[in-house]
C-alpha cells in the first residue's frame, strides 16, 4: 500500500502529515518588507491604476494575509 492511501485510511497519520507541511516553508513564497517602500507603492500604484493609499492598503492586506512564518 503506498504511502498516499495509508494516510487516507488513518486519519491521525493524515493529521500528522498536515501539522508537518505546515511547517516546512514553501518554495513559491519570498519575505517581503513589513511595509512597502516609496518604490513599491510607485511600481503598485501605475501596475494597478490606483492610488497611493490603495497601493499601501492593498500591500499591507497581503502581508497580514501570509503565513506567520514569514512575517
């Protein structure tokens, strides 16, 4: 039986391997500043067609939304 299905068919193996996941750090995510710079909020701003203050509010609810682990 391979891995894959003995975790489908035991759930406390299945909780398990999701408590390890969640601390191995993901490989598309970067760290970022905790807040934007004059740059970024310029580059955020003209790429999005909005203001600086929706480019920094924008900005700051994807930082509040990522994983704790890269804050």
């Amino acid at each position: 039986m391979t891995t894959q299905l003995k975790l489908l068919r035991n759930p406390a193996l299945m909780e398990s391997a999701n408590d390890s996941l969640e601390t191995v750090p993901m490989s598309d995510h970067v760290r970022v500043p905790a807040k934007p710079s004059l740059d970024m909020l310029t580059a955020g701003s003209s790429a999005g067609g909005v203001s600086f203050q929706k480019a920094w509010e924008i900005y700051m609810a994807m930082v509040r939304k990522s994983p704790s682990q890269y804050r």
